[in-house]
C-alpha cells in the first residue's frame, strides 16, 4: 500500500512591500531623487521629500499623494550640517534613507577651480555623512533596524574623461558604504550604494543633444540605450525592503553593463 509523500517546503518570498515604514530622501524634488521616492511610496512606505527647494517638493509630494501614496515635504540644505542635526533630531525616526543629492561640474583638473571642488565635494560626499550620521544615530537610539541607500554612481567604481572630481567623491561614498555596513550591521541596519548609468532625465536633455556625447554614453552601456528614471525605482525598492535583507556593503549596479568589461 503506497502513502503519500508529503508536500515539498518551499521557502516563502521575501517581502518587496514598505507598509508601516518611514523613509526619508535628500534631493527628492527632481531627477532621481523624486523616482525613488515615488516608488517607495508606492511600495507603501510614508516619504519625507529633502531638498533646498520647498516648490519642487510639494509638485513631488502633491504627485505621489495623487496616485494614492503618502509624502510630506522638509525644506534643507543637507550640506548644513547644524540644520540637518536641528531638522532630523526631532520625530519619530527613519527606517529608511536614501540619499540622492548630489552634484556635478564636468571638467579637466587642471582646469577645476576650488569652488568647483568645495561644491561638489559638499553635497556629494559631506552631505550624505552628515544626513547619514543623523538617521543611523536615531536608528540606533530607537533599538530600530534600517536601510541606508546612497545613490552613487557606475564612476564610483570606473574613471571617466572630466569625471576626476566626480570619482573621487563617488569612490569615497562607496568606501563609506562598506564600512558603515560593518559599523552598523550589529544594530541590523544595511549600507547599500546604487549605481546608475547615464539616466536621461529633464535636466540631462541638453547633454544628450549633443549626437558625439550621446554615441559616446550608449556605445558603452551594453544594453545600447540610455538609463530611464524607471529603472531605478525597483532597485531602490529591492534594497529598502526584507528582499535584500542579507545585502550590505554592496553596490547594486544599474549601469546597464558599463563596469562589466
């Protein structure tokens, strides 16, 4: 007589949703910025939009809110570092970050002025250590685990014509990333970077008018087409939720295959 075997065990799918949890996004009012906080909001998570401009913010908070997710906006300059300790000391703390500010002045070294230096190495790098410090410090106060993204870049792991002041701040937040996993993986909080690929966006619209620039970006990107601000919001999700829940000190790539040769 036979019996019957019983049911394989099938591991359950981790989750991608955000429900219940608060995230925070510097240089939420355009470009990348705004793209991954509409789509942790649409993961359900409640999005606190960063950014100096208060009228961006609130046409990113009034879109997100009308397909249904939840945003409030805070006005900061993350590159102060007393206004960002004043601003984030206070409510309920963060589980999520993720840091998109960020800049870039193309150009030679040589022909790199300080000012250019000071600029982008405050918001590119300064900022995101001091948004950082702030969140992780109340993640830990709150006995509460966490997930912090900073959105690097494909130069943060290659060089690149005019891109010499660019990389040095993209590679110094990668170094970051992987010791703040080791710094904050006791505590259950991950340090992940996301690194994009040249995204065509309003803002790069006039760069990639230019045909040499454009054959330049696509002849290296293997996919052969330019990022979209679409394929950066599942990624953004998949490192904020339990689906990258054993992912730390890692750099998610979205470079459309750049860094692969």
């Amino acid at each position: 007589m036979s019996t019957a075997s019983s049911p394989l065990s099938l591991p359950a799918l981790p989750s991608f949703s955000l429900d219940g949890r608060r995230a925070l996004v510097t240089g939420a009012g355009r470009g990348i910025g705004a793209a991954a906080a509409a789509a942790l909001a649409q993961a359900g998570a409640m999005v606190t939009l960063a950014a100096r401009s208060e009228d961006e913010l609130q046409a990113v908070a009034a879109a997100i809110e009308e397909r249904g997710g939840r945003a409030t906006v805070l006005p900061l300059d993350v590159t102060d570092a007393g206004a960002v300790h004043a601003r984030l000391a206070q409510g309920e703390p963060f589980d999520i970050l993720v840091n998109s500010a960020g800049t870039n002045r193309p150009a030679l070294l040589a022909d790199t002025a300080d000012e250019d230096i000071d600029a982008v190495t405050a918001l590119n790098l300064k900022a995101t250590l001091y948004v950082t410090r702030e969140v992780s410090r109340r993640m830990i106060a709150a006995g509460r685990a966490g997930s912090i993204v900073t959105v690097s870049s494909q130069m943060g792991h290659v060089g690149g014509p005019r891109r010499t002041l660019y990389c040095a701040t993209k590679h110094a937040v990668e170094g970051m990333t992987k010791a703040l996993a080791w710094e904050l993986g006791p505590q259950g909080i991950r340090v992940n970077t996301l690194c994009p690929t040249f995204i065509e966006t309003a803002m790069t619209a006039d760069m990639f008018g230019d045909p040499c620039f454009r054959e330049f970006v696509t002849s290296r990107i293997a996919l052969g087409r330019l990022g979209q601000l679409s394929d950066i919001m599942g990624a953004v999700v998949f490192l904020a939720s339990d689906a990258s829940a054993m992912v730390t000190g890692s750099a998610l790539m979205v470079d459309g295959g750049w860094t692969a040769v």
